[in-house]
C-alpha cells in the first residue's frame, strides 16, 4: 500500500508549478528571445539576480515567501520578485553603469508552490511612467496580444483612507460595496468612473488633497496611446514597493503584464514586469478557438 501511495506521485509536478514542452515551449523561447532583443534595441542591459534574497518581505506580504536559513543562520527566501534585488544590485555592485535601463527573464516563487516567468525591466532614476507603458505596449503588440490598459495611482487610495479615516483594507480587497455605502457623491463617481472624460468630472467634485493625484493620472491617461483604456483610481496594488502611478494591462481575467513608479533608497524610479505564463495561455487559447 506505501508503494502504490508513492507511486501516485510518481509522474506528478506540485500544484501551481510550471511546465512547457512542445509548441508551448517553443512558444515560450519565442517570446523571451524576441522580447530580449526589442529591450536591448531600447538601450536596456540585461541583468539575472541571484534566487535567494535578504531582502523579499520588501516587496511581497511575508506569508508568500519561501524561506529558510542560510549558512549564518540569517533569514533568507527564493526570490519572489525582482525589482528590489535590481534595483539594490544595481546601486551597490554596479555604480560606475551608466545604463539605468535593466532588464531580466527569470522565474519568481510564491509560497507554497507557485512559480511564475516574468519578462521585467527597471528604469532606475526614471518618474516617467508612459515610457514603461508604452514599452510593454510595444511589445504586446509584437505578438498581436489584445489587451485592456488599466492606470492608476496608489495615492488615490491611500489619501482617501486618510481623509475618511477608513481602512486601506477596503481598497486592498476592493470591497465596492463598502466604498458605496458611504454615499459620498465624489467619492462614489471615483469608484465607477473609467474614462478621461469622466475622470475630468471627478477631479472637479474630490477634496483639495486628491487633485494632485487625480491630475497625475489624467497625465498619464494622456501620455499614453492605447484604444482600450480604462481608468480605475481605487485600485491598490499589493506589491509592497509600488507607491504613485501604476498600470496593468489584462486580457478577460488573465493579467498580462503589470508596473508602477517606486521609491528605493530615495530615488524614483520605475519598472514593469510581463507575466510569460499568461501571454503563453493567451496564445494557446486563441489557437483553439
């Protein structure tokens, strides 16, 4: 009976890892290599960090990390994300680079089994957040993904929790129900508005302290060239590192690619990371259709 138990497993890989072979495989090699050359031409250099990290909880809620000890007994995890290692790399090890454009394709890990291949790249020193959009754009387009770009800016949130004195948590979970329920007529057009137009109406009706942010966005919305756009100010991303303007561009319910400005060590910057395993299911699933 041990055998047969064991032997269930014989053939099986973990839940929520990853594996290609076939025309998914080389779909995947297709992707990274032209993708990597469209970076390069852009005046990025490549970079691969290290999968083991001090410095995770920075970037992720600690319950999604792997961790163990190294061999000082210090805590270390897999990596779970890449900009914060990038960026710090980059900083310490690299000063004397005169490129501040870095790119990597590497895998990311998430507890208890989750493995994730990204495309990213990280524009050190950069508060324009339209060149990271447009640069993910581009190379969505490259491989004919139809996509949806969502903008927002994380202060929006943030302020409003401050103004109301309610929770962050509403935004982190996206509780509409409860944003609603306050029957606050600026506060309610925020939470349903998505388009630039509206967006205008909006930044006419909110507190004094939420123009700033409502403005940046407007910016931004304006920057970019993408027909499918849709402005969501209460979106609160839970990387933990992202702080002002970000964007997502997703496709049904799949995300297909992610970014925002960040503060690391006193300097903006910004970066955007294209999630491989959901271009590749995309792809897969318009084949069938």
């Amino acid at each position: 009976m041990k055998n047969e138990n064991l032997n269930v497993y014989e053939h099986e890989i973990p839940v929520g890892s990853r594996l290609y072979f076939g025309k998914s495989a080389t779909l995947k090699r297709q992707i990274e290599q032209r993708a990597s050359e469209i970076l390069i031409n852009n005046g990025f250099s490549e970079i691969l960090t290290p999968f083991f990290s001090y410095h995770q909880h920075l970037s992720v809620s600690p319950t999604e990390l792997l961790r163990f000890s190294d061999h000082s007994n210090h805590e270390i995890s897999l990596r779970a994300d890449s900009t914060i290692d990038v960026v710090r790399i980059v900083r310490a090890r690299l000063k004397d680079a005169l490129n501040k454009k870095w790119f990597y394709i590497q895998p990311v890990f998430r507890y208890p089994s989750t493995e994730i291949y990204q495309i990213g790249g990280e524009i050190i020193g950069e508060i324009d957040l339209a060149n990271s959009v447009n640069m993910v754009k581009s190379l969505l387009d490259e491989f004919n993904f139809d996509a949806t770009l969502q903008l927002s800016n994380i202060k929006i949130p943030k302020t409003i929790a401050k103004i109301l004195g309610v929770d962050i948590e509403i935004f982190e979970k996206i509780q509409l129900e409860k944003i609603l329920s306050l029957n606050i007529n600026w506060l309610s057009k925020l939470a349903l508005l998505s388009t630039k137009d509206e967006l205008d109406e909006a930044i006419n009706l909110a507190p004094d302290e939420l123009k700033n942010p409502l403005n940046e966005l407007k910016i931004l919305a304006n920057s970019t060239e993408h027909k499918n756009l849709r402005l969501v100010p209460l979106y609160y991303s839970k990387m933990r590192y992202y702080d002002s303007l970000f964007f997502r561009f997703l496709n049904q319910n799949s995300i297909l690619a992610g970014g925002g400005n960040y503060e690391i060590n006193g300097e903006i910057s910004s970066g955007f990371a294209i999630y491989t395993d959901a271009l590749i299911e995309n792809q897969n699933t318009r084949r069938e259709i």
